[in-house]
C-alpha cells in the first residue's frame, strides 16, 4: 500500500494543532506542538521550517515566540502541505519526469495505472483542507472510543 513519509504525516499534525488553537494561541511554540502531537522536536523544527518557507506557517523567535498558521485553515490544502514537504508525490519512480531507468519507460500498461493512483491521491489531497483535517481530529478527541485502523479501512468499501 501507498506510504506517506512520517515528514509530511509530522507538517500535517502540526498544521491541525496550529488549526486548532488558532483563535485561543495565536502563537505557539514548537516545543509545545511537539509535546501535544508527540513528535521528536528537532524533526519538527524542520517541517515547520519548509512550512514556512512555503508561506503556509509564520515563525516568530525570541520571549513570547512561536508559530501560526498563515492563513485560514479552510483556504490550505493538504496537497499545499504535500508539496511543501515532500515535492511532488508519485507513487513509482516510473512516473518521476527525470527517472527513466525502468527498462519498459513509457511502454508499459502499469505505468498508466500508477498514473492514475498518483492523480486519485493528488484529487483528494487538494480537496481536503487543515480545516477538514482539524474538524476530524476534534471528532477523535479524548472520550471518544477510537477507532481501529482497520475499521477505518472497512468503510471504504
């Protein structure tokens, strides 16, 4: 099964944390962030920092710092989280513009096929957003009985 790389899975719990206290914290520290998300600090700060440089986070140093989320939530797209952090996302290295080592490129049924898994992923990624992924997360809060991977998995069909 497709795998998201624990980069990206990290920006995306910090953006829902950022969500979240949006209006209560406007800034909040990264130790915090980590803390609550329990996510290795240092890993963090460098997520944090790519969500920055994409305009998706605003970072403030010094007494009283921290960060925020740049924008509303409803406007930020998970894909905007995606490509800050990881670049484009395919789902086989066939479909990479500069990786022609497989010995059928472009010659091969398959590589349709992952094509189209790349655009079904990249579909949902922008049209879910932080606020979507905020309201989830607050349906999961603490009380509620939580809810098996699997049977997750099971309401997809």
């Amino acid at each position: 099964m497709l795998k998201v790389s624990q980069k990206l899975e990290y920006a995306m719990r910090a953006m829902i944390e950022l969500a979240q206290r949006r209006d209560d914290d406007p800034l909040v520290p990264a130790r915090e962030i980590a803390e609550r998300q329990q996510v290795p600090l240092r890993f963090l700060e460098q997520q944090l920092g790519a969500l920055s440089k994409a305009g998706l986070v605003e970072s403030f140093r010094g007494a009283g710092g921290g960060c925020r989320i740049a924008r509303d939530p409803s406007l930020i797209t998970v894909a905007e989280i995606a490509d800050a952090i990881e670049g484009q996302i395919y789902p086989m290295f066939c479909l990479e513009p500069s990786d022609h080592t497989c010995f059928a490129d472009s010659r091969c049924g398959l590589q349709g096929f992952w094509a189209d898994v790349a655009t079904a992923v990249q579909e949902v990624f922008e049209r879910t957003t932080v606020a979507d992924l905020a309201a989830r997360h607050r349906e999961m809060s603490p009380g509620t009985v939580m809810v098996s991977p699997e049977e997750l998995l099971s309401r997809l069909n």
